[in-house]
C-alpha cells in the first residue's frame, strides 16, 4: 500500500500540526472581536481581519455532522470502504475527518452522535485527528 | 472603460519583503491584502470584489473572510495583475461591486506552500485538511454535505433519485444525448454504490466534447445571421475551496449570492423565467440550486421535481438538455448548460419549450466553490 497522503505544515499550520502530534486539538479564536473560533489555521482572525489571535486547547469534542462512505478506496487508503466525514466541533467550526472505532456503515454512522478526537500517529512530526464514538 | 471612472484607494507589499520563510504562499498574498486594507482604513466585510492569479479566488476570498459579487481569476502570467485592474474598473463602473481587492504573492524563493497534485499540494488547505481522510475526487467530495440536507429536511435517498429518472425523461428528446433509455426510481437506487449515499445514476457522465460563444455588442448583434440572445443579468461569487468549511451544508453561499445578483441586474422576479438550467454534476445540485436561487423554499425542492413541475410539460423546465447526469459532462459543464440557455432562447431546442422568452443558466465551481449566474432574454430591452 502506497503511503497515506499526509498533511505538509507550513508556517501557519505548523501550531495545529505540533499539537495533533502532542495529542491536543488545537483551536485558534479572535482577542479582537468576541472570541470566535474559526478553522483553518492563519494567523488573523476571518471575522474581523485582526492579527491578534490566540491558539488554544479545544475539548476535542464534537458531533458527526455530514459524510460519505467512500466505496472505492483510494490506495493509500488500503482496501475497505470509509467514511469521509465532517465534524461539529464543540468550539464551533466544522473540520474534515475519518471516523474510527465503528463500522464503517449508515447504520453505525448516524448523523449528529457524540463524538471525541483520537490521533493516529502517521511519521515523527504527523498525527492525524481522527474521531471515534464518544 | 469610462476616463478617470475609478481610483486607486489602497496600496501596500508585504510586511517583509526578499526571503520571507515563514509566509505560505495564500499568506503572502493575506499578508499584502491586509496591509493595503489597512492603507485604504478597510476592512474584509469592505471588499466585494477579488481578482487574483495563482491562487484561486475562493481560496482568497474564504481566507480573508470576504464574500465577493466579483471574483477574477484570470490568469495569464506576469501582467495578470494590469488586466485585473481593467476587469475591475469595467466590473466597477457596470456595478457589479463596488470595492475590489487584487492581490500577488509567490513564495519563489523559500517556496512555501505552493504545489500542484489533484486537491493542491501537500502544504494547501486542501492538501492539508482535507486530502489526509481519503477523498478521492469530486463523487466524495461534492456529496459530503448532502446526508445532512437530508436529514435537515427528512428527505430520502428516493428524493434526489428522482432527480435523475425526471432528467432521463429530458434526455430522450435529445439525440445528442448520451444517455435517453427511461430510467425507474428503482434503476437509479440499484445502480452501482460510488460513496454513499450516491449511486451511479445519482453522479454525472464523464466524455468528452467542447463549446464556445461569441458575444457583442446588442447594437451590432441584430446584423448577425442569428435571432440574438441577450444578456439580462449577470452574477458571481465564491465561498470556500474547502467542502468540509461551507457555512451551511444544506445551501450554498456562493449559489444564493451568484443568483440574486443576477436576478437583482435582470429585474426580473421567479414567474418570469420560462426555462432554467442548474449545472448538475451530481442528483442534488438542482435541489441546492433550485432553493438557493429562490425559486423554491428552503427542503422544498425535491418534492417540486417530484412533483413534475420541472420535467416536460410543467411550469419550469429544467436542465432540458437531460444535464449532466444525462447529456454530457467533460469535466467543465458550465459550457454545456449556456448552450442549451442559447438553443432554448434561439427557439432551436431539440425539447423546445414552447415560447420561452427568458432562461436562467445557473453553474458551480469545484465542490460549492464558486458560482456563477447568466439570465438570457430573446427580446431586444
């Protein structure tokens, strides 16, 4: 199996990623205009445009908020179907992640259940934040 | 364009300029964007307009928070950035946006963040936060949002089937159509599973073809040897070129802002529209695309082409030209559904709808990236 396509950090990101391999979600959210949180990483707030922002630890909880069980497996993914889903954050903003710990199935997987991080080291500097039954 | 019709307001490079390691390439071009909002005393919720070349608009537009009425991103090489400006003053002065925003940036030297591959590169937004979980191509990307507009408005994986076997009905008339046998509900939900919820006959053909149009002047269309079709309203907009970050799953953005520029330009209401198309790379863009242009409420749509109000003989034909899920799709349909808007308004349509006066020609970009919207008119304003 080819090796799993794995995020690059950049400079901007590089925060996120640091924490996923520290076993910690990381958030970022505006000091300027009310705290929002927001995801993606950057290094301003897409609220407001104000560089004064603060990186923080989230709950790493979250519900399941939409996906696809993708049938034909991408290589690096290895040979059974999974879901691509997306998740509600606790905090607010909604990231992209496979669900582990559960069949991968529409009736394992129903929308809006409880759910928490769990990372899957991939090499030194990566660990992806994957999501499991709460 | 109009002389001294628009200024410049704001200008500024980067905060560092020379090797700069620690911007990607999206953060430079924030980097420069935010400084000249600060020498303009703009700020994002400002800017209704975005042209840049080497990243993509919406990547742009998304990253600054903005939501444009006018997205540019001509890309033709180093003086790009001369023709952005032309675009906008045009784009300006025909009030398409007000405020346009125009930005550079290229990590050359340190080279941060750029790349190439299927969902950019390693070091994109999409490369990172969104490729790692196994997508792979649009058939699990553009369907992620749709089991929750399902559920928001308990609908069935039978609702968007429908959309296919009603589009068949369409696609029979067409004998260039790739697809024209009748299809069942039934059919449809025991063809092949792709990523579920999505089966075979709920994703759009892949072929091969090609289109293009030529415009003028309405002055000097009537000297041309075809009934001209003008152009009544245009819209545009961008949201995000990350599925996973739409604002909400169960409507586009981009589709809601595209549609009601161009409704708003054409002065036209919903019951003047005589014929529509909505690009429809998968079962649900037409549902997506019907509610957010308005011409249905919100979890109303499938009932409405259930309903037959879309197919031949009701009150809005749709996607005459059997769609995407049955004509053709080349990867860049938009061409596809002008044509079809163009044949219905010249009266030359192999599923002629009878007397049709007005079509609205709805299209999308990447996975709800971008959208834009064309209203056409056979009658001479």
């Amino acid at each position: 199996m080819p090796q799993r396509m794995l995020p690059e950090p950049t400079p901007e990101t590089r925060h996120f990623w640091e924490g996923c391999a520290a076993g910690e979600l990381r958030l970022q959210r505006c000091a300027h205009c009310g705290g929002k949180s927001y995801f993606p990483p950057r290094p301003f707030c897409p609220g407001c445009g104000s560089r004064d922002v603060e990186t923080y630890k989230a709950s790493g909880k979250g519900v399941l908020w939409s996906y696809v069980i993708n049938m034909r497996p991408r290589p690096d993914m290895g040979t059974e179907p999974y879901a691509i889903a997306v998740v509600q954050l606790a905090e607010g903003p909604r990231m992209m992640t496979n669900i582990v710990g559960c069949p991968q199935t529409p009736e394992a997987l129903q929308l809006d259940m409880p759910l928490r991080v769990s990372f899957a080291k991939q090499s030194d500097t990566i660990s992806l934040p994957l999501f499991e039954p709460a | 364009m109009k002389q001294k019709s628009i200024a410049v307001v704001g200008a500024a490079e980067t905060t560092k300029m020379g090797r700069i390691p620690d911007l990607s390439v999206i953060g430079l071009h924030a980097d420069a964007a935010l400084n000249a909002m600060k020498d303009a005393g703009l700020k994002p919720s400002d800017i209704d307009g975005v042209a840049t070349a080497g990243a993509s608009p919406a990547e742009l537009a998304h990253y600054l928070g903005i939501t444009p009425t006018y997205a540019d991103g001509t890309s033709v090489g180093g003086c790009s950035f001369m023709l952005h400006v032309r675009h906008a003053a045009a784009a300006i002065n025909e009030g398409l946006c007000k405020t346009v925003l125009i930005t550079h940036g290229e990590s050359g030297r340190s080279r941060v963040g750029g790349g190439g591959r299927f969902g950019g590169g390693g070091s994109s937004l999409n490369g990172q936060f969104e490729m790692p979980y196994g997508p792979s191509g649009p058939p699990t990307m553009f369907t992620i949002p749709v089991l929750r507009y399902l559920k928001t408005y308990n609908l069935s994986v039978e609702d968007l089937a429908w959309v296919s076997v009603i589009q068949r009905e369409w696609a029979a008339k067409n004998p260039r159509a790739s697809f024209r046998d009748p299809i069942t509900v039934d059919d449809v939900l025991n063809s092949p599973m792709i990523a579920w919820p999505f089966r075979m006959l709920m994703c759009c053909l892949v072929t091969d073809g090609g289109g293009a149009l030529i415009l003028t002047s309405a002055d000097r269309a009537k000297d041309f040897p075809q009934k001209p079709v003008y152009v009544l309203g245009t819209g545009e907009s961008v949201e995000t070129q990350m599925v996973s970050q739409m604002e909400d799953f169960t409507s586009s953005k981009a589709f809601r802002v595209s549609g009601k520029k161009a409704f708003d330009e054409a002065g036209i209401k919903h019951g003047d529209v005589d014929h529509l198309m909505i690009y429809d790379a998968f079962a649900h863009l037409p549902l997506y695309g019907l509610e957010d242009l308005g011409f249905c409420k919100p979890g109303e749509a499938a009932a409405f082409i259930k309903e037959r109000n879309t197919a031949i003989g009701g009150k809005l034909p749709l996607n005459t030209n059997g769609g995407g899920l049955s004509y053709m799709h080349s990867g860049m349909y938009g061409m596809y559904a002008l044509q079809e808007s163009v044949r219905q308004m010249r009266g030359i349509a192999p599923a002629q709808v009878p007397g049709a006066k007005i079509s609205v020609c709805h299209g999308v970009g990447g996975m709800f990236a971008a959208s834009g919207t064309i209203i056409f008119s056979n009658e001479k304003v």
